[in-house]
C-alpha cells in the first residue's frame, strides 16, 4: 500500500507559555487540522534547565473549552489548579487528563518545589477535541501517577 505525504510540519523556533513552559509546538490544528482530527495541538516543553527560585514559574490563570488536555511530564514538576476546585502536583512519569466540555479556568505553574530546587525540565501536552456531543459536559481532572499505570515489558 502506498502512502501519500500531505505535508511536513517542523517547528525549530519555540516559544514561551508563561515564564515556565519553552514550548515547540510539534504539530497543531491550523497546520493539518482535518487529517489530524481528533488531536488539536502536541506541545513539547524543553529540555530546559530552571535555576532555583522563589517566584512562581507558569502561566496564570486561563480558559479552555470543548476538549481534553493530557500532560505528561519527563523532567520536573507540575502544579494544577483549576475552577472545579480540583488540581494536583504532577512529576517525572505521572499524566495529567483535564476535560474542559462546558468550560474550565485554570493555572499551570513549577510545583513550589521544584521551583526551589530548580532543575532539567520536559513536558509534552496533547490538546484532544471533545465530540460534539460531549463539548457541554462538566469539566473533569484527573491524574495518574507513574506507579499506577501499568507498563508492560517488550
């Protein structure tokens, strides 16, 4: 069977969300959006090295709705709090699923912490959009520490 190429995304030129998040966004919407369709947007963050701080290092809080996003980090960590009152710090290897549906505010900073600390620090997000019929439901958080997902040895 042969494949057809559409197209070729590379995005070598990054940018900051917030002051914690150096984000390449490796592919997006805009750029192959109906051959991409459920996924919206990947985002890789990093590899960046954070000295230590006092200040809160993130992005404030924002709006989303009418999909998912699901974080996993690989270096660092991650604070969530969102306007469901829910939200959680996130670590090497742990996921991170938001439902936005009806809509949701939330803010994503360095976990205190890490923030201390400082360190090496990676990230991807994947942004999922909802079914039309699910784009109205409540909003929804969840995390998954790397312990708890299982792993099957290849």
């Amino acid at each position: 069977m042969q494949k057809k190429i559409l197209g070729r995304y590379g995005n070598d030129r990054g940018h900051w969300v917030g002051d914690g998040f150096p984000v390449r966004s490796l592919f997006s919407y805009s750029n192959f959006g109906e051959h991409l369709s459920p996924f919206l947007l990947l985002d890789y963050a990093g590899p960046h090295e954070f000295g230590p701080t006092e200040s809160r290092r993130g992005v404030g809080e924002h709006p989303h709705k009418g999909f998912e996003t699901v974080t996993i980090v690989y270096d660092g960590e991650v604070e969530h709090r969102d306007s469901s009152g829910a939200g959680g710090v996130i670590g090497p290897g742990d996921v991170q699923w938001m439902t936005a549906g009806n809509g949701i505010q939330h803010q994503e900073y360095h976990s205190p912490a890490f923030a201390r600390t400082g360190g090496p620090f990676r990230m991807v997000q994947l942004w999922v959009n909802l079914p039309a019929k699910d784009k109205g439901a409540p909003a929804g958080y969840q995390s998954l520490a790397a312990a708890d997902i299982p792993t099957v040895p290849l």
